[in-house]
C-alpha cells in the first residue's frame, strides 16, 4: 500500500488521529463503518476539526471516506491499483520523465512480470488469459484499430500482472502505462502506425502463449523480442528525426 507521509508541521493531535485512523480501517474490511463523526470524536477523545483535518489525511491515502447526510459516517476503503498508478505517473511526468528511462523500465519489469507469470499463473487465470487471447487473435488485422490494440494491452497487462503474483512489478507497469498514456499522439511510436502496431500484437500474442504453456524460458525470449521490436522502432524515429530517446516527457 502506499501511505503518505504526514506533515512534520501537523499537530500531534492530528497526527494521532491519522494513525488510529489507519489502524482501525485496516483491521476491517473495506467498506466497513468505522463510526459516526461524533462517535468517533467521543472515541479519540478530540475535537471536530481535528477528526476532519485527519481523516482528510487519511482519505488521502484512500484508507477512509467520509459520507455525509443520512447514513453517512466514516468507512473503512482501500486505494486501488489504478488511481495509485495514475498519481505516480504524474509526479513521473512532472519531472520530466526520460523516454530512454520509461523503456528501459518497461522492458526490465516485463521480463521479470513474464518468466513469473509462467511459472505461477494459475488455473483460473489461465482460462482467463486463454479468452482474452481467442478474443483478441479472433480479429483480423483490418479491423484492428487503435483503440482496441490500447483496450487489448490493459488488458492483458492486468492479467499478467495478477498471474506474475508480484504486487510491486504490477503496481510499476501499470504506472509506466498511465505514463504513456500521457504521450501527445505525435510523441507515440505506435499511434498512427498500423504496421507497428500489428507487429507488437504479433508478438505480443506470442509472448502470452508461451505464458499459457507454463514455458518461462521461451516466455523470456519472446520478451526480449518484443524489447527489441520498440529499440528498433526508437532508432528509426531518431533517425528520421522523430521523438528524441532521450527527451523528457513533458
């Protein structure tokens, strides 16, 4: 989970509110009520402002919403893959994150999210992984837009992520995804190519068979083809003079 780091210049009042805060949301099960405002207020022993100034805090942290009116109160809740990602792809593009460094990243974590999603995947996941893959290869080239190509890698990044059964290496592409998504069209080595992006499905697809044949070591190599079809495609856009290896995504 990633928490946020309380402000140093919080009051201590404060601050301990968010740590019992924390503590009773995370014993319970999302969604759980934690209590009224005032019974919460009679069980820390403090005053409504200080709840609130805390459990702003902590809502921060997506570990406790507040609901007003008629059956309102504050409830247990737990931050997500996604809207974790999407903040850290922003402090990413905020400072000026480095094309050379988003890819060299991507093809590190694929690797590893691959070779251990080989090795784990299980049944449910690989019924899963089958359908999306009948799915997907049931289209034919001239009816595979972009949209779908950008709908199809969420996909089946999620499901690889889950099979990998490494949180960490999930939470990480999926954040380097929200970070492309943030690309100006122009700056995409793929929107707008057709044939670049046919050929990554290609071997896409392949790299996800060699997953459901529980095969890490030919998962592997098709990894590395796939790492190796984007640095081909980053050369030639240097070459023509294309979206710079080095530039800062900003």
């Amino acid at each position: 989970m990633l928490a946020i780091k309380i402000s140093t210049v919080a009051q201590p009042a404060v601050r301990k509110v968010v740590i019992a805060l924390r503590e009773d949301s995370l014993g319970v099960q999302p969604g759980t009520l934690l209590g009224q405002e005032d019974d919460l207020i009679a069980r820390y022993g403090v005053s409504r402002p200080t709840l609130r100034q805390a459990a702003a805090l902590v809502g921060q942290e997506q570990l406790v919403k507040v609901r007003r009116g008629v059956g309102g109160g504050y409830f247990a809740e737990r931050p997500n893959f996604s809207s974790v990602a999407h903040m850290a792809s922003i402090l990413l593009k905020v400072r000026g994150t480095r094309r050379e460094d988003m890819l060299h990243a991507v093809e590190t974590i694929r690797s590893e999210m691959i070779v251990l999603a080989a090795e784990r995947i299980t049944p449910s996941e690989a019924a899963g992984l089958e359908e999306f893959l009948e799915q997907d290869e049931v289209v034919l080239d001239v009816d595979y837009s972009f949209r779908r190509f950008l709908r199809a890698e969420r996909q089946h990044n999620e499901i690889v992520g889950e099979a990998s059964g490494n949180n960490v290496l999930h939470l990480f592409m999926q954040i380097l995804l929200d970070l492309v998504a943030t690309l100006r069209p122009e700056d995409d080595m793929l929107f707008g190519k057709e044939e670049r992006y046919l050929a990554w499905r290609a071997q896409r697809n392949k790299m996800l068979r060699a997953i459901l044949s529980r095969d890490s070591e030919i998962a592997s190599i098709e990894a590395r083809r796939c790492a190796q079809m984007i640095r081909r495609w980053t050369d030639e856009d240097q070459a023509s003079g294309g979206p710079q290896e080095n530039a800062a995504w900003t």
